[in-house]
C-alpha cells in the first residue's frame, strides 16, 4: 500500500471523526458529567468498536448482514433498545457534581464496555466501515484482508487520539463548574437526548 493512499486515508478519518455527531456530543456530555477520565475509558470502548467492526469486515460478515434484511433488522434493534436503556438511565441521573464523585454511577469498566456496545451494536457503522475501507485497497493485490486491518487499526488510533482529546477538554472545563446546582441533572438529560436521538437514528435508518 503506497503511503500517499495511507496519507488521504488519515485525512479523510481525521475529517470524519472530527464532523459534529451522535458519538462526539455523547462523549462530550458524559466527560462534563463523569470527568475526563470516564471520557478516556468511553473513547477506548468506542475505538474498540471500531476495531470489532474491522474485523467483520475482513471476514465478510458485514456483507451478509447487508444482505440478510432479518438479520441487519435485528442487530438494528438490539442497538437501538440498549441505547435507550442508556438514555433512561441518563434522564434519571440526579444531584449536584462534587469532587470525587465523578465516577461514583459506574466503573471504568463498564464505561468502556458501554463505548464498545454503543459502536458494535450500531449497524450503521457496520455499514459505513463495509462501504469506506474498500475505497482505500486494491482489490486485487495481495494481502487485501491485511491492507484492510491496517486501515482499521488507523481509523481507531486517529479516533481514540481525538475522541480523548475532546474528553480530556471537557474535563477541564468540568473543573470549573463543579458544585452548580442542578447541573447533573441538566447533563443527564442531554446525555438522555443524545443517546435517544441516536437510537431513533438507527431505527429509522
């Protein structure tokens, strides 16, 4: 693979993760509501999912959900129900941000294993990854399904870089709003209506 297709490859990944959407408001919320360091362990999970779907990719699983209506219907509502038992959780998240209860609602752990299952059980990223990795590989050198790999571990690398970033600059502003009345509240409910709109998303896809 020549580096000037790696090079278009990062840029357009770059580019993508960067676009304003459902994951980045999400982690966003979630950093301003559980600090810097549960947006870190969202965005590990998130990239992790990424990675997952690479992987279905390669072994063209991807393809025969995109074939099989029932079963790509079923991912999609598996999906859409964790999410919104994600965004009824958040809409009844209670009381005021305090120092050292940042993290007091769920482990580190479970929040990156909510990242990995917000992105595997989506099936419009599955969707996305089967349609953008093939852009960037011969289809027919050798070694596709390792060509395919790379570009998948770069897509999570450069996600995992900035997604961390957005979580690390929301927890510093976090810093700064500790203490305010009613603001866990305010953040649940964003975090509800995020994950709500994305899961209306994924059933209306």
């Amino acid at each position: 693979m020549e580096i000037n297709t790696l090079l278009y490859f990062l840029t357009a990944s770059v580019l993508l993760t960067l676009a304003p959407g459902p994951d980045n408001l999400y982690l966003l919320a979630k950093s301003l509501a559980s600090g810097a360091k549960s947006g870190v362990f969202l965005s590990a999970g998130l990239a992790s999912g990424i990675v997952f779907h690479t992987g279905l990719v390669i072994l063209g699983v991807a393809a025969l959900i995109q074939s099989s209506p029932m079963a790509f219907a079923g991912l999609k509502f598996i999906g859409a129900g964790y999410l919104l038992y994600l965004a009824w959780r958040a809409f009844h998240e209670t009381g005021e941000l305090q120092m050292g209860q940042a993290d007091a609602t769920a482990s580190y752990l479970a929040i990156y294993r909510r990242g990995v299952l917000m992105n595997i059980l989506n099936p419009k990223v599955l969707l996305f990854f089967l349609a953008f990795l093939p852009q960037f590989v011969d289809t027919e050198s050798t070694g596709l399904s390792w060509h395919i790999a790379l570009l998948g571990a770069i897509f999570a690398l450069q996600a995992f870089a900035i997604f961390s970033c957005i979580a690390l600059c929301a927890g510093s502003v976090r810093k700064f709003i500790l203490g305010q009345r009613n603001l866990n509240r305010i953040l649940g409910v964003v975090q509800g209506v995020v994950l709500t709109i994305i899961a209306l998303a994924i059933l209306l896809a």
